[in-house]
C-alpha cells in the first residue's frame, strides 16, 4: 500500500511539474511579447512626433479652403498618406458642432523643403495639405481646430 502511494504521488508530481512548465513558459512568452509591444509604442511616441506650424481659412465660391501646415518634429518619414488622416472641428457661429475627415492621401498637399526623398515628408520637412469644406464660409466659423494623425500614430492638433 505504502509503495504504491509513492508511486501515485511521484507520477502526480511529474505531471504537475509538466503542466506547471508548459503554462510558464506560455505565459513567459506572452509576457515578453506584450513587454516588446509596449516598447514599440513608447519608440512610436518619440520617433513620431508632429506639430501643426499653421493654419489658415480662405473664402471661396463654393465655401472655404482650410490651409494646414505641419511640421514633421520626429526621426521617422511619412510616405503612406493614405494611412494619415486630418480631422477638422468647426465651431459655427450659432453653436453647431461640425466634424470632417479625410485621409491625407485624397487631398491636395504638398511639401516644403522636399529635398531628400520626393514625395515623402521626412524629419524637418512640412507637409502643407489643403481641405476645402463646402457651404461654410469664414463669417459663420466661430473656432476652427485641426487634429493631424501620422501613419505610424503620431497625433497632434491645433485651433484657431
């Protein structure tokens, strides 16, 4: 009776010793993975950093061109514009709120200092984008405010 309880417990053991390695080093994994993840997140912070350098409203026939300048303040290069999106907030005159939003890659855009790669808005360089917004002219705009986001998922805004 006493040898076979020893057996029992020392196969009990092994088991529960391999279940225990097998669950460990599963959860182990995941946690190294999720620690890379919050690395790459915390490196997209810093490396994909924007500022809006300006912002300007012009009156047209149809409504009004919205002019949005903004600077590239990282170390990574914007070229997929179709991933880069501008959200603009008006305020009207009489309190209604409205919001528009566009990828940056259908809308009108050019880049100064473009010297290193064409096209592509590098480190240093300003992306100018150009959002035309109909049936609201200047004189009903009460606040206007810009919110740019980078392919990568730097964000940053701006009002008037």
């Amino acid at each position: 009776m006493g040898l076979s309880n020893a057996i029992a417990s020392g196969i009990m053991l092994v088991v529960m010793i391999n279940v225990f390695i097998v669950f460990a080093g599963g959860s182990i994994e995941r946690v190294s993975e999720l620690l890379r993840d919050i690395r790459d997140i915390d490196a997209r912070a810093t490396y994909d950093l924007c500022s809006i350098a300006g912002i300007s409203v012009l009156n047209t026939s149809g409504g009004s061109v919205v002019y949005v300048n903004i600077s590239n303040n990282g170390s990574t290069e914007w070229w997929d514009y179709g991933k880069s999106y501008v959200i603009v907030e008006i305020r009207t005159a009489s309190g209604a709120k409205l919001l528009y939003s566009s990828s940056v890659g259908s809308l009108n855009r050019a880049i100064y200092g473009d010297l290193i790669n064409p096209n592509i808005t590098d480190p240093g360089e300003i992306l100018s984008i150009e959002y035309m917004i109909s049936n609201i002219y200047i004189s009903n705009i009460s606040s206007l405010r810009i919110v740019f986001s980078t392919q990568g998922g730097g964000v940053c805004a701006e009002g008037i």
